[in-house]
C-alpha cells in the first residue's frame, strides 16, 4: 500500500514539475527570465556560436562578430556540451525551456535515487523522498550551469553505489553522461575533489583501499578532461595574457568577511540559490536541537557533519575574498584565475539533504511532528513555486522585449551596410542585445578574451574611469564587462524606454573608437554633448515590443 502512495506522490511530483516549466513554453518570446548571466550573456553566445559556424572550430578559431575577431572560440566551451546544441538546432526559448526540463527532471530523480538508497530508507518515509525531492528540482538554479550543481545527487548516487561495491553499468553510464550536461568548474571540480577526500578519508579510517571508488573518481574526472578539451587546452598551452590575469579577488576585512559568511549561510549565493532560509533554515536547527538534548550524536554523525560543513563552506567562501590572501595569490597568480570560493556550490546538495534528514529526525519524534512533516515539505515546495522565474522577474524586459529583434532589424536596415563592414558599442544597454540580433561590437561580456584588447578599449573610455573609482576597480581589476562605462551611469547598464535619464558630461576618445573600427553607438538614453564627443544623433528608435529606446549615434 505504501508504495502505491509513493508512487502516486511521484507522478503529482512530476506533473506538479510539468506545470513549474510551463510558462517557458506558453509564453515563448513573452517569458520573463533571468537577465543576469543569461539574457545579458549566455543565450546571446549560444546563438552567436551557432551562427558563427566555429561550433567544431579548432582550438585557434575565433568569433569574428565579437571584439574585431580577437575572442577566441575556447571563451564559449565545449561543443560536447549539448546544451550548445540546443541552441543551435531549435529557437532561444525552445532550447532554453527544454535546458530546464532536462536539468530539473535530472535534478529530481537524482535526489529521490540519493535519498531513498543512502539516506532515508523505510516504506514510510516516501513524502520526505519526494517532497525534498521536488524542492530541490525547483530551486532557482544558474541556467546555463546545467547540472553542475542539481546533477550532484545522482553523481553522489553512483558514486556510493560504486563504494558500496555495487558495480552495476547503471553507475558508470551516469558518471559518463553528467559531464556531457555540466561544467567541472562551475561545480564538479569541487564536487570530485570532495569525493576524492571522501575516499582518502576512507583510506585513512582503515576500511581499505577500495580501487573500484578510486577508478570511478579518476574516471569521471577523465571524461570531463576529454568532454572540457578546450579549457584544458587554454590552461596548459594558452600563454597569450587574458582578461582573467587581471582579477584580483583578495580585497575583503576580516569583519567583512565574517559578515560575508552569515550572510552567505542564511541567504545563499546567486548562482546557487537555495530558497532555504525561510523553510529549511528554521527546520535545520530544531532537528539540531533534538539530536543535542538527546545526545544522538553517534547515530545522525551524518546530520552532525553536513551541518557543521554546510556552515564551513559559507566561511570558506566569505574568507576567499579575505585580503590577507594577497601574499600567497601575488606568487601564486592561479589562486586568482581560478576560483576556489566554488565550493559552496555543493550547498544545494548539502542543505537539500540536510532537509531530508532533519525530516527524518522530527519524524522519529512522535505523532505530532509526524503529522507536520508533509506540511513543512509542502511549504517548501509553495515557496518555491513563487521562486518561478516568470514570479521572480515579472517586472523585468520579457525575452522579446530584451533583445526587441524587430526594433534592432530597423536599425539594421536604416544603417543599409553589411553588418561585416562596421563595428558598434552600446551605452546604458548589454552588448548582448546587439550581438544577439548579428551586430559586430566592440564591447562584449565575457571573462577569457586577450588583455592587449582589454587595453585597447580602455582608452576608449578612460577619462569617464577616471572619474569614478568604483567603475574603473570594475574594470581594471576584473573587466569581464568590457563595456562602454560611464561616470555618470556607473555600475547600471539597463535604462528602459521610459527613464529620464541623460548623459550630460559624456568624455570618449572617439577617436579611438572609429580606430578600432567604431561606427555607431547604441544608446539608451540621450547624450547631450554628443558634439563635444565628435558624435551625430542619427535617428531615434522605438517599438510597442521592445524595452528600449535606441539612440543611433554616428562617430563622425
């Protein structure tokens, strides 16, 4: 009887996640989804890609509609990541909504497999598999991470399976696939090393050597070596200087470190959110209390350690950008270009099966919190449904206003060349948006592209960086937003159709500009001394369907 009822519970799970995705799908070009590191980036590189035909370019190709041609093919990944050829065989939102599905549905079995194998056994636990389960395929994850994060249960699954001495293909056609729809730095570089340790500690606490776990780290480690090819390359044999060798991450106090950490353990990190605060947070520590009064520190020493690991990481990242790294980073320049502050992402795993525990644990404590364990699962799932990007950026450009193809293809036909034969840069609006509609720009947001053009732009914009400290620490000191900044606009770089915002004190070397190759500028506000900037308004350009409103100015 009981696993029909939990097999019931599944399917609502799945039909329940079937709904979760559909805005995506109904609403197309209407949608409202993340901008940050998605809208302003990914999706426009993904079809940029697709129509450069350098998808299979060599490890020396480059993308000719970005940055003169100097940004090499390696900046945009592996074309054995499938999520590339989403992108290039179906429409943007097609392939964004089926990127969902896919991570998701992997998300939720993974956890259910995880859980019911190695963490909450019993016939009579299968609301706390599945209510858990389907949090945590619901958590606002970073789009084109993939599974680099929601696919470390069912890494996690084959791997103690294999520990287990459990050597079934089953697990070995998980540890391929996963690297096919993920990426090792944005989460299973630190998701292995964790693993690795696991089996050292295994090693070291007498249980023996256990080749077979062994084999399956430094095999999984292996396809992601082959399937990450091009980063492997750029590392190994890539000396030209890029963007990268200018990020400097070592700048925080130790106070502001410390308040880092609280506030990255209760609120979590915008890659990896984990909506947990509200729900799981309040649950972690009563289940906490109850093994402290009861001295169940022996039977949940798996409860005890997550917990204390999950608070470690958040430390471990705040201290990351603690300024007293700055001697061991000034000799060892990687301990910059790589960033070892990603071991929090394995908090999604660790809070979600936490919360799996922690249920488990109130269970155990009588008829009342029996009955209140499938609510508090309930609530989590709840609040999750309102962390649906479609609630989250409601008032946000939708996809279509965004990137306003209609309004970009009449300034395309107003300009009348080639879009090969000029090169463009925008103002108070993402270079993406021109990039994503076939522009050749000058800007760009990517964080692998040569340090000699980082230099070039520079000068493009230098006295407006002179004018203000926190725009040009911006730049200098990362610059992965090679943009055309502003004293006056700072840090902001999405003014829509209705702001009253003006540039007033614009100071460009358009000179510069038209020597590298500039034509015109994008605008999404007026300048009002284009003259004094050797710039003519062009034409003024509005749609019903777009956010923007673009001024063409032409560097005369």
């Amino acid at each position: 009887m009981e696993s029909k009822t939990e097999k019931r519970l599944v399917m609502g799970a799945i039909i329940l996640l079937t709904l979760f995705l559909s805005p995506i799908f109904i609403l197309g070009d209407n949608a409202h989804i993340r901008v940050h590191d998605n809208l302003d980036s990914n999706l426009a590189w993904y079809k940029v890609l697709a129509e450069s035909g350098e998808i299979l370019g060599s490890t020396e190709a480059r993308i000719p509609q970005i940055i003169n041609g100097e940004l090499q093919r390696n900046a945009f990944g592996t074309e054995y990541s499938l999520i590339v050829w989403l992108h290039a065989w179906f429409p943007t939102m097609i392939a964004y909504g089926l990127s969902q599905g896919i991570t998701r549905f992997v998300a939720f079995f993974g956890m259910y497999l995880l859980l019911k194998k190695h963490f909450i056994p019993g016939e009579k636990r299968g609301i706390i598999r599945v209510g858990v389960s389907l949090a945590f395929a619901m958590t606002p994850f970073w789009p084109s991470g993939m599974l680099s994060t929601l696919g470390m249960p069912l890494a996690l699954w084959a791997f103690l399976n294999i520990r287990n001495r459990e050597n079934s293909w089953k697990n070995y056609l998980v540890l391929t696939l996963i690297p096919l729809y993920a990426s090792v730095v944005l989460g299973f570089f630190f998701f292995l090393t964790a693993i690795g340790i696991f089996w050292l500690v295994d090693v070291i606490r007498g249980k023996g050597w256990n080749w077979p776990f062994f084999f399956a780290i430094v095999y999984m480690t292996g396809i992601f070596m082959l399937v990450e090819y091009r980063l492997v390359y750029s590392f190994l044999f890539d000396h030209e200087p890029n963007s990268r060798d200018e990020y400097f991450h070592a700048r925080l106090t130790f106070w502001n470190s410390v308040r880092l950490s609280f506030k990255n353990y209760f609120i979590g990190h915008n890659h990896v959110m984990t909506v947990h605060t509200i729900v799981i947070q309040p649950v972690l520590f009563i289940a906490f209390i109850y093994v402290w009064l009861k001295k169940n520190w022996q039977q949940e020493k798996t409860f005890v350690f997550l917990f204390a690991l999950n608070f470690l990481l958040s430390v471990w990242y705040a201290f990351w950008f603690y300024r007293g790294w700055l001697p061991l980073t000034e000799r060892l320049h990687f301990l910059d270009t790589f960033n070892f502050a990603r071991y929090h992402f394995l908090r999604p795993l660790i809070i979600y099966v936490l919360f799996a525990i922690s249920l488990k644990i109130l269970w155990n404590q009588g008829l009342w919190w029996r009955k209140s364990v499938p609510l508090i699962a309930i609530a989590q799932v709840v609040l999750l449904l309102f962390a649906n990007e479609e609630v989250v950026f409601q008032n946000r450009p939708s996809v279509g206003e965004f990137y306003a193809i209609d309004q970009f293809e009449e300034i395309k036909e107003y300009i009348g060349l080639p879009q090969t034969d000029y090169r463009v840069a925008s103002i108070g609006i993402h270079p993406a948006i021109a990039q994503y509609n076939g522009f050749y720009t000058l800007d760009t947001y990517n964080n692998f592209y040569p340090l000699t053009y980082k230099y070039e732009f520079r000068k493009i914009i230098e006295k407006e960086l002179n004018k203000n400290k926190t725009i040009r620490t911006y730049f200098d000191e990362w610059g992965g937003r090679c943009y055309i900044f502003t004293a006056e606009l700072g840090k902001h770089y999405m003014f829509k159709k209705n702001s009253k915002k003006t540039l007033k004190n614009l100071e460009l070397n358009t000179d510069q500009f038209k020597q590298m190759g500039g034509s015109y500028f994008f605008s999404a506000i007026p300048i009002e001394n284009a003259e004094e900037n050797g710039l003519a308004l062009e034409k003024v350009f509005q749609s019903e369907e777009s956010a923007w409103k673009i001024h063409l100015y032409r560097a005369m």
